[in-house]
C-alpha cells in the first residue's frame, strides 16, 4: 500500500475527501507521463536536421506507440483488475524513464521504433488505463466532475507540453532532452505515486458520496468475492453494449485523429501559412480542454448516452466546413467547432461505463475500449496518407472523418438508455450467483 499517508479527510475528520487528492495527482501523471506522445510533432524537425532522418521513418515511431497501446490495453485492464491501477501505472513510469533514456542514445531511425514506440506506448496505456480505472473506483457521486477535471489535463497538457519540450530542445541538443526529460519525468511521477492509492479500501475509505466510512454489510469469504467479481466482469463483457463502446470509440478516433495529423497540411494546401496553420490546431486543442470537463458533468447529470451521441455528431459534421474553407477566419471558426466536439467525444466514457455498469472493477472494459481508441488512432492516421497518395487531395479523407464520427454517434445512439444500469452491480450479485460457473 505504500508509505501511511495524513488523515484522508484532515486533522479533524471532516477535511475533503481523498477523492479530490487522487484527482490532483492524476492530472499531473496525465501531464507529465501521458502527453509525451501527443506532442510528437515536437521532435519530428529537430530528429530530421540533426540526424538527417526522413520523416517518414520518424513518425513511424507515432503509429508503433498507438499500435502498442492498442495491442497492450486488454490485457493492462486485466492486470489493473487484479494487482491494482497503482502497481500498473508503476510500470508506465519505468517504462517512461527507459523509452526517454534510451532514446537519447539511439543512431540509427529503427532504434526509436523501440525506444519511443514500444516504451512509449506502454506508458501510455498503463497510465491512461490505470489512473480512469482509479478515478471511478473513488467515486460514487459527483464522478462526472472529478472526470471532468482529471480529462481537461488531457487538453492542457499537449499545449503545456509542448511548449516546454520545444524550449528545452531549443536550448540544449536533442539528446540531452530526452535524457532531461526521461529522468525528470521519472522522479516528478514516482514522487506523485506516493500520494496515489488504487481505490478507497486501500485508506480504510469509502468512495466519494458513498456514505460515512465502515463496511455496509459483512465482509464475504475471500472465495466467494473472487467468484463474485469473476460473475461481474462475465455479465459486463458479455454484453452488447460492451462491444458497441469500443467500436464507438475506435470509429471516433479515426475521426479526430485525421484531423489531429492532417489539419496543417489541409490548412497549408488552401494557402494558409505554417504559423497560421499550427495556430488552428494549438486552438481546438485548447477549445476541447472546455468540452472535456463539461462534457462528462453534463453526461452524469442529463445521461450519457445521449450527450455523447451529440458530441460524436459536433465532432464530425464541423468537418465539412474544410471542403470550403479558404480563409484563416474561416480555419479558425472550424477549429472552434470541431474543438467543442473533439473535447467531449471520448470525455463521456467513464460516466456512461459507471451508468451502464454500476460500480465494479472497470479495467478491463477501459482497456478494451482503450485498444479500440488506440487502434482508431493508428487507423486515421495512416488512411489520411493513403488516400491522399490515391486521389492526390485531402478531400476523401475529409469525408471519412465526417463519417467515421458520425457512425460513432448512431452507435451510441443504438444502446440502450443510460440511466439505469443493464446488468447488477458487483455488490449485488448474490453469493450462489457468484459461485455458479456461468453467471450470464
């Protein structure tokens, strides 16, 4: 469990709750550790001068990392189930310090495909799984607000990244930045683990909302709430819905991710200039940091189901502004709107998962729907290029944007309301139903 920590409500008892300290440091590992790979642009133009590396070998190393997290996220769901969000995200951070160290000492372009590719993705898939897997777990009421404020870092950090990893490879040579960042990142991250705790139980709490602190009911013999658990993950992910959310998710990255990779080069082909063109992407960025607070607060309040299918739609109907954009105004206008969806089509997860499927062990329903988010990633970001080298314009890959998040949505829309659950709560299933050997 780590080092004993103050009293978890202060001095007397009737502090806030621990909840809000195990959000504050999920925002800064978001930060710190789970937007290294999001500001890969960064590197790209330093790794080309000063290694003479082609571009496309670079980024090669981008696509490794969502295909890694992809293939990684079921099974860092499971782990997060079984020994805890803490341990796993324990691992991302080793895996941070070796990708970051080791990079610095590669020389030739397939060497980072390991370093920053593999390592990287671990990282980011044990950070991101585990610390959403957390943050339900601490929660019983008021889970879309604490989502919320723990997703906005998803917006603020890349910005906030990426201006600090720019100034510091301005200011010293590529190697040394990695080596700086690899080791600095270690220590910030390993110094936040102390603080952080994979559920309440670990402090003797209750979640947030969940009432005074003490057992509900008698605790169950070790066996029975193995077997209880076990009927619990077979019920969620023998559901419909289950599968509709990682296919939701998938299809909304390959929405966002197009326009993530190819917004520049769009902008640029209209006749945008560069500096004008990174600006249109720095702004939805910062515009979906908004959505994905408000988002997951809005989606526990009037449901989730409903609240994301709008977000999908204002993620990919806004695309159709770029078959007619032209002007810098008119680039900016569409990253207003596109920034609105953007920020809240993945933010509504966590409450519709709760929402669906009561409180219980959600590792491994994040980590299937992380494989899709990841795999959509790695989709939109190399179909972008490859209709571009078949019709020589951006305008197919405009309209599979515009598609692909709007099949989300009808996706979401096709299950079943959000405001009662569709299969019982862990603390619900009986005891017989628990030891039976099949509880669906």
């Amino acid at each position: 469990m780590g080092p004993a920590l103050p009293n978890p409500r202060g001095p007397t008892g009737r502090g806030p709750h621990y909840a809000w300290v195990i959000i504050a440091v999920a925002v800064l590992l978001n930060m710190a550790g789970g937007s290294v790979n999001l500001v890969f642009g960064v590197l790209v133009v330093p790794l080309q001068e000063q290694m003479g590396w082609s571009p496309a070998g670079i980024t090669l190393s981008y696509s490794l990392t969502a295909v890694t997290a992809a293939v990684l996220a079921p099974m860092v769901g499971a782990a997060t189930d079984r020994y805890g969000a803490r341990k796993v995200i324990m691992v991302g951070v080793v895996s941070f310090v070796l990708g970051a160290v080791s990079t610095g000492f590669t020389t030739q372009v397939w060497q980072i495909w390991i370093t920053y590719g593999f390592f990287l993705g671990v990282t980011h898939v044990c950070i991101g799984v585990g610390i959403l897997t957390s943050v339900t777990s601490w929660f019983r009421t008021r889970l879309g607000l604490g989502v919320g404020l723990m997703l906005a870092s998803h917006g603020l950090g890349p910005a906030l990244m990426a201006i600090l990893i720019g100034l510091l490879l301005a200011s010293v040579d590529w190697r040394t930045g990695f080596w700086t960042i690899g080791v600095a990142g270690g220590v910030l991250m390993g110094g936040l683990l102390v603080m952080f705790r994979s559920q309440p139980s670990d402090m003797g709490l209750k979640p947030y909302g969940a009432g005074p602190v003490g057992p509900a009911r008698p605790p169950r013999e070790p066996e029975v709430e193995k077997m209880q658990v076990e009927a619990y993950r077979r019920r969620m992910q023998g559901t419909p819905t289950f599968w509709k959310l990682v296919w939701a998710h998938l299809l909304g990255c390959v929405g966002h991710a197009i326009i993530l990779i190819y917004i520049i080069p769009i902008a640029v082909a209209a006749g945008i200039n560069e500096v004008s063109a990174a600006g249109v992407l720095s702004t939805l960025a910062l515009v979906s940091a908004l959505t994905r607070f408000l988002t997951p607060v809005a989606a526990e309040r009037f449901g989730a189901r409903d609240t994301m299918a709008a977000m999908f739609v204002l993620q990919g109907l806004p695309v159709l502004l770029l078959f007619w954009a032209g002007d810098v105004w008119q680039f900016y206008l569409f990253a207003v709107v596109f920034g609105i969806g953007y920020g809240g089509e993945g933010s509504g997860f966590p409450v519709i998962n709760r929402q669906y499927f009561g409180a219980g062990p959600m590792g491994r329903s994040f980590g299937w729907q992380a494989c899709g988010a990841m795999l959509g990633m790695a989709l939109g970001g190399w179909s972008g290029g490859v209709l571009y080298g078949i019709f020589g314009n951006y305008d197919t890959t405009i309209l599979l944007s515009v598609l692909t998040s709007v099949a989300g949505g009808l996706i979401i829309l096709s299950m079943e309301s959000s405001r009662r659950p569709i299969i019982a709560a862990l603390g619900e299933i009986p005891a017989p139903d628990a030891r039976a050997p099949s509880a669906d």
